[in-house]
C-alpha cells in the first residue's frame, strides 16, 4: 500500500526572516532529496487542505485562534514571540499545515493508504491550547489526533516525539487524557525546559543528556518506548518527526544519525503492524541543517513505505 506525501506551495510562503533556521529552503531540501532518490516515484501526492475551525477548536481556545489570525500582516514580519514570526503568507501556510494532518488520518483510516507524511510548516508541537510559541502556532499533530478520536471513534492513539526539543504544546493538550499515550525524547536541559516535572501518566517522557549518540537513543527506545507502546496496543500512531537531534544539526547537541532514523522507524512500523493495523501519521516537525534533514526523512519514507 502507497504512502501519501502530503504538502502545499502555502507551506513555503511562510517567512519568519532571511536568516531564521525554519525557513522555506527545508521544504525544498527534502524534495530534492526525495527526488535524487527516487523515492517520488512511489509516493502519493496529495495538497493539503485548510483545516476548518472545527478540527481547531477541539485544541485551541477559540481566542488563541482569532488571535493568531488577527495577527497576521499585510505586508513585513510581525513577531508573536522572540523566535515566533508572521509574514503575509503565514495564516495559509499555518492552516495547510493542521489540514494536513487531517487528510492524512482519514486516508489511513478510510485504508487508501498505509502511512502518510505531512511535509508542512510551520511545526506544530510546541503550540499549547492557548500559546504560540517555538516556531509553532497550532497543534498539527494534536489537531489530527483529535480528529482520530472525535470523527473515527478511535480509542487508543499513540503519539510518537523524537524531536530535539519537548514537545510541551503536545503534552500539554493531552496530559491525562487516557485515549492518548505520548512517547518522546528530547534533549535536557533545553528548550523548552519542560517534560520532566511529574509528568501525567500517559507521558512517557525520557530526557537524554547533550551528546546521547544513537546507542544511548535506541537503548531507552527498546527498553522504555517499546514496552509502552506495545502494552497501550495504539489503533492508530502518529509521529512528531522531528530531524534536529541529528548530530550535523548545531541547533542542538545529540548525535543520531541517519540509520538511527531509519531505526526508530523500524521499530513504529513494528508496533502499528501489532495492533493499529499499520496505521501510520507522520508529521513534520524541526531539522534545520539541509543535507541532513532531507537524508533523514527520506530514510524516514522509506521505512514507511516499506521501500
């Protein structure tokens, strides 16, 4: 069964300025990159939508919605934190991004396609209920775990973070929601400082020190995620996918490799195999240094698409 690659030329309107890490230039390393490899010629293109206001509001209040709509320019950038920007083309980009996600859990679901990836930005795991923050304005990943659980019924989801950083708006939104088991890892202490005070039982946080190589990571993933993952018996995963512990990303300081990426997703693809019959939504998260973003995810993809 196909995977579907998700995405939308709104996606690189978003600007946040000519010398911010998340910038457009990451959407295009990965088409190259795909490209160069071949995998293109396997994947199911699809646009993705605007989200509606619906699929939002089960996740953001509706203030912190109409708020991050009233912020967006007509013209120049316009900060909502120190590290969070709006451009004229930051409101389509920010909604394509949510509707993403989606699209992507009614195809696996409807079993049009096995797994998806949503290529988008901006991210999305930092955005809390009511805060932007991050390079994050709403909870894609969130938003579509929602919309597993409210429009198809689902039961148990699992959701999947080996982003660098916390994924805090995340954990936020679900803390103690007994539908949704989280599992990350994430660098400590950094940014955003957070995921290690007493979390929920349904957060199944690990902080790994500066400079965890792939060993250290795989280790915690097979003796803690695994274990989780496979006792919750999720009927559908979704994955924070973020590339920026990868040890040529400077924005951090962990050392994964592109082989751990192809590793970890190895594992994903073993579990959802168990029991969400190989239900699989993968969303875009950070990964700022080109070349090894756009290996990592094509390694990504072609786990997922049993390539």
């Amino acid at each position: 069964m196909t995977t579907a690659f998700i995405t939308h030329r709104d996606c690189w309107h978003h600007d946040m300025g000519s010398h911010h890490p998340e910038s457009p230039d990451r959407l295009g390393a990965i088409n190259d990159r795909l490209i160069a490899a071949g995998l293109d010629l396997y994947l199911s293109y699809l646009d993705a939508p605007l989200v509606q206001m619906e699929h939002l509001m089960r996740v953001h209040t509706r203030s912190h919605i109409e708020a991050i709509e009233a912020a967006a320019p007509t013209h120049g950038i316009v900060h909502v934190d120190p590290d969070t920007a709006m451009s004229p083309g930051s409101w389509q980009a920010i909604l394509r991004s949510a509707g993403a996600g989606v699209l992507a859990t009614d195809l696996v679901m409807k079993g049009e396609v096995g797994t998806a990836f949503c290529a988008i930005r901006p991210p999305g795991h930092h955005a809390e209920r009511n805060r932007a923050m991050g390079f994050c304005f709403f909870n894609n990943v969130a938003v579509a775990v929602m919309h597993a659980i409210e429009a198809w019924g689902i039961s148990r989801v699992a959701v999947i973070d080996f982003d660098v950083h916390h994924g805090n708006g995340t954990e936020d939104v679900f803390a103690g929601n007994e539908k949704v088991l989280m599992v990350g890892t994430f660098q400590h202490p950094f940014y955003p400082y957070s995921g290690t005070e007493s979390p929920a039982p349904n957060m199944c946080n690990i902080p790994l020190p500066a400079g965890t190589r792939g060993d250290g990571f795989r280790q915690v993933v097979s003796d803690i995620w695994l274990p989780r993952l496979r006792n919750f018996a999720p009927e559908i995963i979704f994955i924070s996918a973020g590339f920026d512990a990868h040890y040529e990303d400077d924005m951090a300081s962990l050392g994964l490799v592109d082989a751990d990426y192809t590793w970890v997703t190895q594992q994903i693809k073993a579990v959802a195999a168990e029991s969400a019959q190989g239900r699989i939504v993968s969303m875009l998260e950070g990964g700022y240094a080109l070349s090894a973003l756009a290996r990592s995810v094509a390694a990504h993809i072609k786990v997922l698409s049993d390539l």
